[in-house]
C-alpha cells in the first residue's frame, strides 16, 4: 500500500521549492528589467503571522494569521467606475493607484487544543473579504489620500477551520485546531476606512517622517488611528506613488531602508474580536459536572461576547529590501491587549511585490 503521507510530504516539499525558484525568478527580473519606464501592474502578496518572532518564540494565538493578495494598476486616463469617481484624490498632480485583493484573517484562543470554550481569552473567529483600493499620493505638495472599501463575511462562512486545519496538515504541526465550533456566527462585514498622510520631515532622501491619520467604519470595525511613520535609508521619496515606493525602476534601482510606526487605535467596534452586529447569538462548548455521576458531560451554551479594549497602543518596525521590479519587507508588529482580561500579542509580517 503506498505510503500517501510521504507522498503528501513529498509533493509539498516540492511546492515550497517552486516557490523559492519563482521568488528567485522575480530577483532576477528585477535585475533584468530595471529601467527607466514606468509600471503599470504590482502583484502584492502579504502574510501576517505570529510565527514570526523577532525573539524566537513563536505563537499561535490571537491575531495569528492574516493571508492577502493584491493587484494594483495606474490609469493613463480617468477611471470610469463609478467608485473610483467618487474616492478622494490628492490634487490635480496625484498620482493614483487602484487596487482589488483578497483577505483571510484569524483570531484564536491561546490553546487551540482544547475543544471548549476558553473564557477570558481570545475567541475563535475568522472573517474572508475583497476590497478595492484608491493609493493617491501628490508628489508636490507631499501628502496623500487612502481610500480601501471592504465587503465580506465572517463566521463559518469565512473557512476559518478549513483553512487552519490544512495548513496544520500541510506543515505536520502536531497542534490540530478543536475549537473552530465555538467561533462566532455568519455575519455580513462592510467596511470604509480613510487615510491621509502628510510628509513632515524630509532629509535629502535619507529620512523621512510622516504623519498619519486613519478613520474606520462599516460593519467590520470603527476605529480612529493615530500614528508618526519614520523611514531611513536608501529609498526614493515617499510620495512619488505607491508603486514608486515598492520598485526601483526610477532614479534609485536599489532601495534598502528601515521603518518605524508607534500608534495608538481609539477603537468603539470590532465584529473579529466581539462579534458580529446583526448575529449577536451563538453558542460554546463547555463541559459540565454530571449530577449522576463523578463524570463530566460537554453542553452547548450561549457564549458571552468579549469586551474589547477602547484604547490600543501598538508599534511596529520594518525592512525594506527593494531592487528593480521586486521588493521584500519583514516587521514586526507589537499590540496591547486587543480584549479586556487577555493579554498583549506579538506578530511577524512578509510582504513581497512585483511590477511590471
């Protein structure tokens, strides 16, 4: 009888080795075809994970992962959808860049063993959406607008347990998520957010800080977010455009630079962390004397929705690894508490882009 569990592991070690050729293949493009024209296409993929630990002490639990993909693409003319019409841009003299991507997100409880439900903790929940993105920035006057809408859901619907329990299976994690029954309920999630940012410093192309102001609002979450952006290194300015910033194509064909972001959220609503707004039921597994016996017996009860934390502070800080068409990034992010009662929580991000 074959051996399918050396065969899985076979074919998904050749997977991760496609992979690293495809990355290597995207170096080389960007070595290949670093010239002076501007692109018009970015691909962007992002992970979101607390595995990745700056301090070799990896999680798997609250914010543990967050998986996106991205198309971005400049218009040589106005856009006629009617969406993009109506987002704010940054002056005659902006430069737009429209975007359309998809997003998973998962929240867990600190032990993802444990089938029952884990009071002052973290709650299971998962929310899978699209969104559409307007990046206008004016690389005259040095500020920019950022539009981003979302539509979604969260709940079953969203395959949080699907999509944990595969990847445990795919890397042979031990840890198998038992709790996915106790995640909140299906719930619609639409969501607007607006950002505006304003380059403050500027120290000939080698530091640059920026202010930032971020509002939120939909079914998804409402928040406020306030934070300073400091950049140094070898880049080329901030607001020659999103994808200005994410090749080098132009002036500059290597960029390698740092970021650092401390902020603070001011935070009225999160449906991923509380639940959603319209389904406000949904039931948890807890696990009961026996008044017949010494035994316990497991019920399903209704759960009682976290209260979130109104004031987050958060920091994170990045590097940047930019040549031609290709650019990397790795940071690490540091968040207060999210949930009254729980605890504060560390993740790793890798994001990687092409143009073309």
């Amino acid at each position: 009888m074959p051996n399918y569990s050396k065969l899985f592991k076979t074919i998904f070690m050749k997977k991760y080795f496609t992979i690293f050729l495809f990355l290597l293949m995207q170096i080389n493009a960007g070595f290949a075809f670093a010239q002076d024209e501007k692109p018009g296409i970015m691909f962007r993929g992002s992970d979101d994970n607390d595995f990745y630990n700056d301090r070799g002490k990896g999680t798997d639990d609250a914010y543990t992962n967050g998986t996106g993909f991205d198309v971005f693409y400049n218009k040589s003319h106005e856009s006629d959808f009617f969406l993009d019409r109506l987002l704010p841009k940054a002056g005659d003299s902006s430069i737009n860049t429209f975007g359309v991507g998809l997003m998973h997100v998962m929240y867990t409880p600190s032990d993802i063993t444990k089938s029952y439900y884990q009071p002052n903790d973290y709650a299971w929940s998962a929310d899978l959406y699209a969104s559409h993105t307007l990046y206008s920035f004016n690389p005259v006057k040095k500020y920019a607008f950022i539009t981003e809408t979302d539509a979604g859901m969260m709940g079953p619907a969203a395959l949080g347990k699907l999509v944990q329990s595969t990847v445990h299976h795919l890397i042979q994690d031990p840890a198998i998520p038992k709790g996915w029954d106790n995640q909140f309920g299906d719930d619609a999630l639409i969501n607007m957010s607006f950002t505006a940012e304003k380059e403050l410093v500027h120290v000939k192309n080698f530091i640059e800080i920026i202010g930032s102001g971020k509002v939120s609002a939909g079914t998804m979450n409402d928040e406020l977010d306030l934070s300073p952006e400091i950049l140094v290194g070898i880049m080329n300015p901030y607001f020659n455009g999103y994808m200005g910033h994410n090749n080098s194509t132009g002036s500059k064909k290597v960029q390698v630079y740092l970021k650092y972001k401390p902020g603070i959220q001011l935070v009225a609503w999160n449906s991923l962390l509380e639940g959603g707004m319209l389904d406000r039921d949904y039931t948890v597994k807890v696990s009961k004397p026996d008044i017949n016996s010494d035994k316990t017996v497991d019920e399903h009860v209704k759960g009682t929705h976290p209260q979130i934390e109104n004031l987050v502070a958060y920091a994170s800080y990045s590097l940047v690894i930019v040549y031609g068409r290709f650019s990397i990034s790795y940071s690490q992010t540091h968040n207060s508490e999210l949930v009254k009662n729980t605890y504060s929580h560390t993740y790793g991000n890798i994001t990687s882009t092409y143009s073309f």
